[in-house]
C-alpha cells in the first residue's frame, strides 16, 4: 500500500518509507530523534483487559524494534455501544496498565462506531538518532536472537474455533501481553546490527525483511524455534490462520527446506503473530552476553535460532546449527 505514496526527501529522515521498518524515525535535533508507529486490530482473545493489554505491548513495539522508548500514546477505537460499556472501559484501560508499565503517558485518541470491535494505539517515542535499530544490517558471521516463542496465530484462531480456552492457552496471552522493552534496552546495552519484531508476517516473513535483495542468507534451525504449549496440537489438527496462506504465498518462494520433518514448521514459520518478540542480529562472540542479559532481565523462552552465511537473501530451513558440520 505505502508503494503508492512517491517518496520524499525530507531533512532530518533517517527512517521513512523504503525501508518496510517498524516505525519512521526523524532527527529533530542534536541526541533527539522522534519516533512513530500506530497498530489496531480486532480482538483475538475474548477478555476484554487482556484484549487491551495486547493492543497496547503489541502498538509499542514497533517503538522498541528501533530501539526507542514510548513516551506518549493516542488509542484508536472502532465500537458498538452494543458492546456495552463496561467492556470498553476493560479495553481501555488494559491497555493503560501496559502504557504505565512502558513509562509513557495516554494523551487522547478516537473513536467510532462500528459492529466489529479494533482497538490500538498510535505511539510516540524517542530514540538517539546514532543508535536506532533497523531491521537490515545482517552480515555473514552473524546469529539470530527470538526473544519470545512462536503460535499465537495458531492458538488464537483455536480459541475463535472454541478448540482451546482462553485458560489453555494462558502462557500464550501471557506472552502477548508482554512488552519487548527488556529485550530492546539488552539489546542497546549489547550493540547489534538488526532488530525488528514479529508479528503479521509471521517468522519467516519478517526474517525475509531483513534479508531480502541482501548478500546473506540465514539459516533457521527449526530445533531451537521456541514454540508456545498446544501449538503443535492445534497445527496438527489444521487449525490454520487465514493469513499464513498469504504469507506462504508471498515468503515461501525465498525459502529453502533442508528440514525433513517440515510440516509443522511451514505451520509455524508462517504463523502472522501478535506481539511476537524481537528478532536481534549480532555477531556471534556477543551472543551469550546478550543471553545473559535477556536471562536476567526475566525473559525465559529465548533462543538463539539461525546464522547469517554469504547467499542471496534466503531463508533455509534445516534442523539444527549442527546438520551442515556433517557431524
Ligand atoms: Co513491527
Ligand atoms: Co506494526
Ligand atoms: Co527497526
């Protein structure tokens, strides 16, 4: 959609619309660079609190993919009184415990009406202009860090099938409702070379965003992917996102399969995600300092899940960072 609107240039853009990054960054002045996103979305759980819990961590983000820190926050809402009011007052306000945990402050929004209840959050933040995190920046050498496990999609569209109960699938909205801050301010602390986060596109497609047209490809080791309870269950069973088939259409002609036992990975790589985790490329001596920090700052389901080699901007598949030794 943004292919339509000719590019500018603007002084002071350091991230704009070419880029297909998280969020666009202006450099006002000296340390200060600005920094904006917005995201909405109907509901994919049905309480109410965690719905605008979810909203709110997933909006921010974008913000934390490039590195920033959330400041201010704008909640967009489409409606139906018929709803009644005291879900809308769960929305929000679900979505204002996660705005205070980030530090950032509520400063208006807008509402309609409309019978399919969306809600989400345009936010603003800051960055220092010589430390925002892009999404490209791999090189040859490089590992890759996920910092929350994978299946929402899949889980989420159990729960709309009444496959799975929201008690079910408890570790998964957890997870969702999680802010990627610990991870953005490790990952500061550390130095890396690429970041973004994982939500619509799934794995494989916001993997491909930081590669593609690139002289790198990665190699994805679907034994350390971290996957959320039930997942593969639901998978199994063919409990499958409408948007996975979108992104295997669009993805799948840039990834190679050297992963035998796939089936549940072609699932999962291409799983949209709401509120996934970061994805953070370093080199691979500062890798386990950075596990350290993620480890200590309480983030459990992490992994280290691929390598960046020289290639042609592919993603392949294969079981582990052993199978290409021959050992
Ligand atoms: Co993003
Ligand atoms: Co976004
Ligand atoms: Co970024």
């Amino acid at each position: 959609m943004l292919e339509a609107i000719p590019g500018e240039q603007v002084e002071g853009l350091l991230v704009g619309l070419d880029s297909g990054d998280d969020a666009g960054v202006l450099h006002l002045s000296g340390d200060l660079a600005l920094v904006q996103t917005v995201d909405f979305f109907p509901p994919m759980v049905d309480n109410p609190r965690s719905f605008g819990r979810i909203a709110a961590a997933n909006a921010m983000s974008d913000i934390y993919a490039m590195g920033g820190k959330p400041l201010t926050t704008l909640n967009l809402l489409a409606f139906s009184c018929s709803l009644g009011m005291e879900v809308l007052k769960e929305i929000i306000l679900g979505a204002e415990e996660k705005v205070r945990e980030a530090g950032a402050v509520t400063v208006g929004g807008h509402s309609i009406e409309d019978d399919e209840p969306k809600f989400g959050l345009a936010v603003t933040g800051v960055v220092h202009p010589s430390r925002v995190f892009t999404n490209r920046g791999a090189k040859p050498g490089d590992v890759l860090i996920l910092t929350k496990p994978l299946g929402t999609g899949i889980l989420t569209t159990a729960l709309k099938g009444n496959l799975v109960t929201e008690k079910d699938i408890a570790k998964a909205i957890e997870i969702m409702t999680e802010l990627n801050r610990e991870a953005s301010e490790a990952a500061l602390e550390t130095g890396i070379h690429a970041c973004t986060d994982v939500t619509g596109f799934g794995l494989a497609g916001h993997l491909l965003g930081m590669i593609e047209g690139d002289s790198v490809d990665v190699e994805l080791w679907t034994d350390n992917l971290p996957v959320l309870p039930l997942t593969q269950e639901m998978a199994e069973i063919g409990t499958v996102p409408g948007g996975q088939y979108r992104n295997e259409s669009h993805f799948g002609p840039s990834m190679i399969w050297e992963d035998g036992n796939a089936t549940f990975f072609h699932d999962l790589l291409f799983d949209p995600q709401t509120s996934g985790g970061l994805l953070l490329v370093l080199p691979e001596k500062r890798a386990s300092r950075l596990m350290e920090k993620l480890q200590k700052r309480g983030l459990s389901q992490i992994a280290i899940i691929g390598r960046f080699v020289e290639g042609s901007g592919l993603v392949k598949v294969m079981p582990n960072k052993e199978s290409d030794h021959g050992s």
